[in-house]
C-alpha cells in the first residue's frame, strides 16, 4: 500500500523498458521466441535495462514467490490463463489512464519460457528467510535541546497530510484527510484551536509568502491513484476572523506530493516544480508563472516517482536549477541544469536500487567547504516488500566541487521518512532531526524518532525521547516558532493503518487518542 507521498513503487522490479511503452497499432504482434540465455543473464538483462540490478538473496522467497515475482510477470505480459485480468485496473478515471498508457501489455513481452528461467532463478537463489538488522547501539534517551508540547486540539484518528509552522504568528498550520473530509487547522503559539477549514481535496503542501497562502491538493484521494483532480490554490483571508476565499491557479494536477518555488527564468516572478507522483502513471513539470495567476506547464519528465524537489543555483552562474528525487522503480537523484531558455539538461547524480524506497533529499553543506552537499533519506517500506532492510535510513553524499557525490556517512533507520538538517543547538555545524513510518516497532520503538547531534568529521550521536512513541510521524517541519533564535520542530502522525504485525498495542492506542501532531520546543535559547 502506497501513501500520497511516499511509499515507492517496488513492483517495477525487473521489467523491460518496453513495458511502458504502447505497442504499435499498425505492427503485426509477433510472439517473443525464446532463448538460449540462462535466467540469471535474463533477470540482468530486463532488469538492469530500467535500473539497478536486483539480486535474488536481497529479499526471502516468499516475498519473491507470492508478491514481487507476479507483480514483475504484469508488467511483462505475463497473466495466468494468458488474459490481463481487470483486477489490475482501478475503477473509473484512474483505471483508464493506466489501461491508455500500457503499463500491463495486452500480449507478452517476451517469451513465457524466458520468464519461467526468470522466475526460477529467483526462487532458487533467494534465501528462506532474512533477519532484521540489528542496531549497533541502542539510541540514548532524552532530548537535551527540546521541550514537547502536545496540542489539545486533535483530528481523531489522526490522518495528517502536512504540518507548517507559522513562525510570523507563533503557530501551527496541519491538514487532516480523511474519505471525503479533509480540512486544514490552524494553531496559534499555544497549540489551542484557532480556526478548521473544511475542503474538499487533500492538503499536502503549505507555502505562505507576504499574506497568500498557496496551497497544494493532492486530489479527493490521497492513496495511490492516477486521477488528475489535484491543485495548487491560492487562500485569500476575507479580513472577517476564520474565514477564507480560496482561487485555483493551477488545476489538473497528478496526485502532486511535493511542490517547490522559485524564479526559474530570472523575470522577477516565482515558478513552481511540482513532484506529480500519481501511481502507475505521473510526471514532473515546471510552471512557469505568466502573472496574473497564469501559468504555463513545461514537462521535464514524464515518469512517474518524483517525490522530492530541491530549486538551487548549482554552478553559480546565476540561473536556478532543479536536484529531484526520484522514487518509483529507476530510484535515483537527478540534476536539471537551467539554460536559461526554459529547457534544462538532466544529469543523473545518484542511483538507488527499486528496494530502498527513496523519500527526500536536501541540499546543505555538511563540511564547510562551500558546496552543497546531498542528504537522501530512504526507507519507505510498503507495498511488496515490507521487512526491515539494513541500507534503509540517513545518507550523506559530499560533493567535490564538479556534482560528483560520495557517500560519507550512514545511520540506520528502519523505515526513514524525512530528515531536516539544521544547527539545532546553535554550536555551528548541522545538526539532524529525522522520523520513520515504518521503525522497529518491537525491537527499538524509539526510532520513530531521532534526532543527531553533530560531533565533528562526520560524526553524529543518536538520541530519542519516551513520548516518541505516542504517533505514528509521517510529516515533519523545522522553523523558529516562537522567534527566539532556535529551531524548533513540528511532527505529524498518520495512523490510517497499523504497523504490520504489531504486537506492541500501539495502533490501537493511536486510533483512540494519538495527537494528530507534537511540537518539540527547541530550549536552546
């Protein structure tokens, strides 16, 4: 199961490129002959064609067997009975949008005989069972530099979306989305109730600048859909207490997850990136602002996973480029180099395999040398594939002056969702708040969050509190919330559904009195 701004879509394991694209409709189809090449030259092959090679001992047979296999079989034309069953299709808009783009052929890609040697080459190598990773340190508790404040205001069960601190008024801004009722909420710097909106799409996106409020929708449906029912709205305040006039400006998104602004063509107005995640099916676009709140949709890819968006001038030459994250199946980071014209060239800076479920990047300098450096955090462990990994968690990738990226420093975090880098207590490096959706809930339940101080050459010791437990964060935001000069925090809890196989009793708790969020106030100052 995939959430509207996450959870990677493992099933394009090994499928051919050919998959994605509509066969021709004035071609005769010609059934795939077999061939002589053994399975494991086949599984690199159809593989390594669309992204990292996958190797069979990376997940257990039965993983292989019962979820990753057949749902790698669809995408190559490969059905029981030979007929693509409907079930693969949702009903009405978003079911037809995946039929157009072919995503699941009519007819077979290659031959069944090449796909059984597929098929067994995985069996046969993949172990009967893979142990979760043992954490190397157990995570102190106790956080130093915050005090937690928990609102007495919650939208129970709590199904956050997104949460933005207010910094101008010492607030918290959170959306709630739940089937058919979604609505954003406003807190003032106590965390008491100030104002509910009700709307009638999913918030996932806040951006305020002078007195506009721009807001993203991802659409009625925040799970995994290709429908185009999402938005960028502007909220005007009428100057009567609590209430609101909202103008779409940019209709027709694709279930959006990420959005980011700024001036991309130097004309004084400020653009929008927006990561349009969609499922089977997406894109990411740049909107170039006309004025006037007219926009114009220029496509930079057509896939769909992008998930992560960063606008920053890379190479000084005075033009902002675009670092993009992507998360479905080809995982990887990308760099769009402005040319000044409104087209960019794309550069490929990272790759990730399809298991790792890429969430988020940032670009800040870890080292001090003047260059931007690449935070990437992934752990997004849904869908097919829902064990603990070990290479899931925290990455730093220093850069060497020519967008050359090295990996420098690891923490493991099962399940890693987001992970801000900033000077937390204030002693002249970057520090690192992080959350996870998917922690070991049984083995180091503490993971849900941590927060990494700084100590020098790329060192960083791990800490926790006891109330992290309390929600389940899926979204999070770093501000000065009560103009003091510290960085405080904000955490979301989505608890739509239960940790697999939990036995904590936890989910339970958070469906009858989980906050929807927490602040943790940064006591440094």
């Amino acid at each position: 199961m995939k959430i509207f701004f996450s959870l990677a879509l493992l099933i394009g394991l090994l499928i051919s490129c050919s998959g994605n694209k509509k066969e021709s409709q004035t071609l005769e189809y010609k059934v795939p002959t077999a061939t002589n090449l053994p399975g494991n030259r086949l599984a690199e092959i159809h593989c390594s064609g669309c992204h990292l090679f996958v190797k069979p001992e990376l997940l257990p047979r039965s993983s292989w067997q019962n979820d990753v296999l057949p749902s790698m079989g669809h995408r190559l034309g490969m059905y029981k009975g030979n007929l693509r069953p409907d079930s693969l299709f949702d009903n009405g808009r978003s079911g037809e949008v995946v039929k157009k783009a072919n995503i699941f052929p009519e007819r077979p890609l290659i031959a069944r005989a090449d796909w059984n040697k597929i098929v067994d080459y995985y069996l046969n190598n993949a172990p009967d069972t893979i142990l979760p990773p043992k954490r190397a340190n157990k995570i102190k508790m106790g956080l130093k530099h915050f005090k937690i404040k928990e609102s007495g205001f919650s939208q129970t069960p709590a199904l956050t979306t997104m949460v933005k601190i207010l910094p101008e008024n010492g607030g918290v801004v959170f959306a709630d989305s739940k089937r058919n009722i979604n609505s954003l909420t406003f807190l003032d710097k106590d965390l008491e109730k100030d104002i509910v909106l009700g709307l009638k799409t999913a918030p996932i996106h806040y951006y305020e600048k002078y007195d506009t409020i721009y807001l993203t929708t991802a659409g009625k449906n925040i799970f995994p859909n290709d429908v185009s029912d999402g938005a960028l709205q502007k909220l005007f305040s009428k100057g009567t207490a609590g209430t609101y006039t909202s103008k779409e400006v940019i209709p027709n998104l694709q279930r959006p997850v990420n959005m980011a602004y700024g001036d991309l063509n130097n004309d004084g107005l400020e653009d929008v990136v927006a990561c349009e995640y969609g499922n089977e099916t997406g894109k990411l676009v740049w909107y170039e602002n006309k004025g006037g709140d007219k926009y114009t949709m220029r496509t930079l890819d057509n896939r769909s996973g992008a998930i992560s968006a960063v606008i920053k001038d890379a190479n000084g030459d005075g033009l902002q480029d675009i670092f993009v994250l992507m998360a479905q199946g080809d995982e990887g980071v990308f760099y769009y180099q402005n040319q000044g014209d409104g087209t960019f060239t794309t550069k490929r800076l990272l790759s990730f395999l399809p298991l790792n479920g890429s969430q988020y990047i940032d670009l800040v300098d870890f080292n001090k040398d003047g260059l931007d450096d690449i935070l990437y955090v992934c752990g997004d462990n849904a869908d097919k594939t829902p064990i603990l990994k070990e290479y899931h968690g925290i990455y730093i990738f220093l850069n060497d002056g020519d967008l050359n990226f090295k990996q420098s420093y690891f923490y493991h975090l099962n399940g890693a969702y987001k992970a801000m880098p900033r000077d937390y207590d204030l002693d002249g490096d970057l520090d690192i708040a992080a959350i996870s959706f998917f922690p070991d809930y049984v083995g180091s339940p503490e993971e849900s969050f941590v927060y990494l101080e700084n100590k020098g050459d790329m060192k960083f010791e791990d800490y926790s509190f006891s109330e992290a437990i309390n929600g389940r964060w899926i979204v999070m935001d770093a501000e000065d919330m009560d103009a003091d000069g510290d960085i405080d925090l904000a955490l979301g809890s989505f608890v739509y559904f239960l940790p697999l196989g939990d036995t904590t009793g936890l989910g339970q708790k958070w469906l009858s009195e989980g906050p929807s969020i927490i602040v943790l106030e940064n006591t440094t100052k």
